[in-house]
C-alpha cells in the first residue's frame, strides 16, 4: 500500500522525468501495460522477463547509432581499437570488465570508503548548525573524487565531474529518441576533447568512459535517493545498520538512474514472446522491469536481488559499478540519517544525460524529534 508520504516522494521523483524528457517518458508511462510492445521497429521492453532476454540471449550490436555503446564512442570522440567498454563484445569486453572489478570489488570498494567517508563528514558538517547542504554539489565532489582516486589522476574533482557531465549531456542526448540537434555531434567531440585533456596521462578512452559513467550515474542517483527517504519519512530504516544496505538497494531501484538502455538487435529472435529482426531498435526500460512504477521502497519488505538489481543491467551487461554505488548511497543514508533531512529546494536539471536535480538542497529536520529518535538509535556518537 502507498502512504501519503510514498505518494509525495514518488511525486516529487517523477518531476526528473517529465521535465527532462516528457515526450519519450510519456510514451513510456503509457505504454508499459504489455511486457512487450512494438511500435514499428522499435520494440518498448517493460517486463522483467522480457528485460532479462534482451540483455542475456539476444544478440546485440553494440555499435548501433542510438545505443549506449555509440553514445560512448561520442562522449570520448574516437574509441579506438580497444573500444570503451559499452561498445565492445567477446574477449575485449570481458578483459575490461575483469581489469574494472579489480578496482570495483570489494576490496576496491573499501579502498575507496577511506576517501569519500572523511568527505562526507566535512560536506555535511553545515547541517549541525543550522544550514542547508545541496546535495547535487556534494555527489558531484564524491563522485569526481572517486574517478580521481580510481585513474590516478590529479586534476581537480569537481572539474573532472563537471567536465563529465558536459561530455555526457552532449553525446547521450543526441542519441535518445526524437530530432537530433544541430551540430550535437561537434559539440560531443569538445567536450569529450576536454575531458581528456583535464584527465591528463589517465585520459585514455576506456578510462574516460569511466569517468563518464560514474559520475553521470552518481549526480543522477545519489540526490534522488535523498529526496525520496527525506519525502517518504524513511530515515529510521535508514539510521538502522542491518536495514541501511537494504534500504540503498530499494531506492537505487525505485530511482533507476538509467531508466532507459537503447540497444539495437545484431540477428533475428524473440523477447518476450515478441519476434524481433536484426536492425530492430529496443527501449529497455529498466524502472519498469524493476517495478519502480508499483512497488514503493521498504527494507523490510524488499523487492529482493532479483529484481532491484535489474536497474544495473543483466548477465554479460550488468553494471560493473554496481556494488559502488550500493556503497555509497548507503554511507551517505548513513551519515545523514542523524540529521532526519528535510528537502528545501529542488530544481531539475533539463540538461543533463540522465533523469536527474540540478538542485537539490536539505536541512536538518526537528531538532526535537531527532533527540528522541537518537535515544532509540544511539547519538551520533
């Protein structure tokens, strides 16, 4: 059952979607009462099963103009022989994706809690007197300083995330359905050159692609998070150690940073009972097949791994990144929930590769109430 407060954090979270891009995720909404639905040649994906075939048995071409895969070779200009990860298939791919969980396992993942915890203490310390925090800002200094840490580059944090935005803003936009822009892909070349520039000897094009996926994907995912415990009043789930890690899995899913995967049909098949022909376009919609429409977050009553972990893809295409950003989100639920945000201001940011705030500010809730809720929790302490 949705309570009142679910019913306004789900409100507030659709303004990312239809303000960005209300058309596409119009024809969305209206569309995912069939797991399958084919417009064309174009075939919309909103059933989990049906998801699961398209990434895991259906041959894809990951070069495809409109996939994600050419939108990667836009953002970093010329991906070269080695490709950039999203574009690549068979041995390269999967030694890329093994050189990546070397840094993104668990150990790495730890490595990297050493860095952005401290960040997290000093980001959010305004909240204790009284101040507001934007939240965006803060995802964008963690997640430059993440890729920072990752590549061994010393540009400054906030460049190297600003300046993935921009590459990604110009070339993954280009790519969604609907008329493309003039000169959109002049515009992806300088701002993949300029990325590349402020990465220095660490620019290649597979570590650029880095750069890009994890901090367009944190900018996205982490403010939205927020915004949605602070609206639906989750913040108890969120100051419990056992529910936190469960809690950033339901909110990972009901938010889906990447709600749409464009993928292209390499051969014939099928997907969900529906016959597909190579060349066929699919709009994968992940929020969907995650269930993010109907089901509300709740750490005591999850989806489970099934199903939230759908928004990272699946099989040969899930996200690499998905146990960081599992991560982070939880340590920054953990650090806030002493402070029982409230959301101030939320402004959504139109031009941004994906569904996502430009603003998004907090404040510590009562003062009052989090006293006597730290009584049954513990001090901050």
């Amino acid at each position: 059952m949705t309570t009142v407060s679910q019913s306004r954090a789900r409100r507030r979270d659709r303004r990312v979607y239809l303000r960005s891009h209300p058309l596409l995720f119009g024809l969305l909404a209206a569309t995912r009462g069939r797991p399958v639905r084919r417009l064309g040649r174009t075939l919309l994906v909103h059933g989990p099963q049906a998801y699961r075939e398209a990434l895991t048995r259906l041959p894809l071409d990951r070069t495809a103009a409109g996939t994600t895969g050419a939108a990667a070779r836009s953002a970093l200009g010329d991906g070269g022989a080695g490709g950039v990860l999203f574009d690549q298939e068979g041995a390269g791919h999967r030694a890329d994706r093994r050189g990546l969980a070397g840094s993104l396992g668990g150990a790495g993942v730890e490595d990297l809690r050493s860095l952005w915890r401290p960040l997290l203490v000093r980001r959010l310390a305004p909240l204790e007197r009284g101040g507001e925090v934007d939240l965006v800002d803060l995802a964008r200094e963690l997640s430059g300083s993440v890729v920072c840490a990752l590549l061994g580059s010393g540009a400054d944090p906030r460049a190297v995330a600003e300046a993935a935005a921009r590459a990604a803003a110009a070339s993954v936009r280009s790519h969604l359905p609907g008329p493309r822009r003039p000169r959109a892909e002049a515009a992806a070349a300088r701002a993949a050159d300029g990325l590349r520039l402020l990465l220095g000897p660490a620019g290649e094009a597979l570590p650029a692609m880095v750069a890009v996926a994890a901090v367009n994907t944190t900018v996205a995912a982490l403010p939205r998070a927020v915004a949605w415990c602070a609206d639906a009043g989750l913040w108890e789930q969120a100051a419990d150690e056992a529910l936190r890690p469960v809690l950033a899995d339901e909110l990972l899913r009901v938010t889906a940073a990447s709600p749409l995967l464009p993928r292209v049909a390499a051969a014939d098949g099928a997907v969900g009972g529906c016959p597909v022909r190579g060349g066929d376009r699919l709009l994968l919609v992940a929020r969907h097949a995650a269930g993010a429409h109907r089901r509300d977050p709740d750490a005591r009553r999850p989806a489970g791994p099934a199903v939230d972990r759908l928004v990272f893809g699946a099989g040969p295409h899930a996200c690499p990144g998905a146990r960081l950003a599992r991560a982070q989100l939880a340590d920054v639920l953990g650090a806030l929930a002493p402070y029982r945000p409230v959301v101030t201001r939320a402004r959504v940011d139109r031009g941004a590769a994906l569904p996502g705030w430009r603003v998004l500010t907090v404040r510590a809730g009562d003062r009052a109430a989090r006293a006597s809720e730290d009584g049954l929790f513990g001090s901050r302490a």
